[in-house]
C-alpha cells in the first residue's frame, strides 16, 4: 500500500506456486471508505479472482478489468468510465455516467435504473445484458452469442449489431427513438416502441 503525490496503490502480493497450493487464508479483503464529499479524480481496478463492490462512488474516471469476479456499483456518479470483465458478471444500479465503454466476455450485466448523458457502447460475447429503466443520449448494442434485453430503456439514438445473438427493446411509453442502423447474422432484432 503506497500513497504518494496524491495517489493511492493499493497491491496485492503475486502468488508463486501452483493455483492448488492456494489456501483460503491467502484470500484478501479490502474495504476503502472515502468521504462523501470526495470526487475521485481517477480510479483504475484490476482485479484477477475476486468480486467488487462500489457504493455512492463520486469519480471522474473509473477503469474496471476483471478476470473471475463479479461486479457491483450502487448509487455511483462517474464522469467517464471504461470496463472490461472476463468470466465474471456485473450488477450495475442507480448510477449516472456520462460516458461508458463496457466489453465483457463470458459474463452477464444487469442495469437498472441508469442514466448515461452521452455515449453508451456496450459489447458482449458470450453473455446476456438486461437493461431496466435506463436511458442514454447515444447507444451502441453489438453482441456475439449473447441476447440482450431492455425494458423501459430510452436512449435518443440506437446502433444495433447480432451475431447469434437476440435483441430486443419493450416500452411502455411511445418514444421517437433513432435507429442508426441494425444488423443481425443469425438471431432475431425486435424492436417495440
């Protein structure tokens, strides 16, 4: 654990030997507390193996890796966020974002109640998204073997892109969404506005 210039490093120690000699005493766990009040300038995670969980995180940038872990945010406000998780799944609700990149292989998202300001792009490969009464100004959905759901999601304009893959989009409420383009190899695009 470093702190120096104003930047927190926080590491845990490599393991040597094989992954079956691991005991469970070798597990860590962190809980950082920061006040409320704080906006983080910038955060970067990079977990191998173990879960994360945010609460009323206040951030300018956020940067997620994972490899076997899953994700949970609640009640975050993030500028500019970056995530890319592999075998893991994410719990995304109540959180503002201005802009999000999201890249996830073999793992699920769940999003409720999420509001991004600009761009959404979000691209999965063997894992299913569900999207809950969300909305985003511009939105980009490309999946590979993977469905992915939205109810009562509103983004202003949509690209959407299958391969073996289904999407489907079901509002309540009417709105004039532009659809940028869409394209499928072999699943099904429905849309219901």
């Amino acid at each position: 654990c470093i702190y120096k210039d104003n930047e927190l490093v926080i590491e845990a120690p490599k393991m040597t030997g094989f992954i079956f000699m691991k005991s469970k005493n070798d597990d860590i766990q962190l809980i950082l507390e920061i006040p409320i009040s704080i906006v983080i300038t910038h955060i970067q995670i990079n977990i191998v193996s173990g879960d994360v969980y945010y609460a009323n995180l206040n951030a300018n940038t956020l940067m997620l890796s994972t490899t076997s872990g899953d994700v949970t945010m609640l009640n975050a406000k993030i500028n500019s966020s970056k995530w890319n998780t592999v075998s893991g799944d994410l719990m995304i609700t109540d959180v503002k974002i201005e802009n999000l990149n999201s890249s996830q292989v073999s793992g699920d998202m769940h999003m409720k109640n999420v509001y991004v300001g600009q761009e959404m792009k979000l691209n999965t490969v063997s894992g299913d998204i569900k999207i809950e009464e969300s909305v985003c100004q511009d939105c980009a959905l490309h999946s590979v073997n993977g469905d992915i759901d939205a109810v009562e999601f509103y983004p202003f304009r949509i690209s959407l892109k299958s391969v073996s893959g289904d999407i489907s989009i079901n509002n309540k409420n009417h709105t004039d969404i532009e659809i940028i383009s869409k394209s499928t190899v072999s699943g099904d695009i429905h849309i219901q506005l």
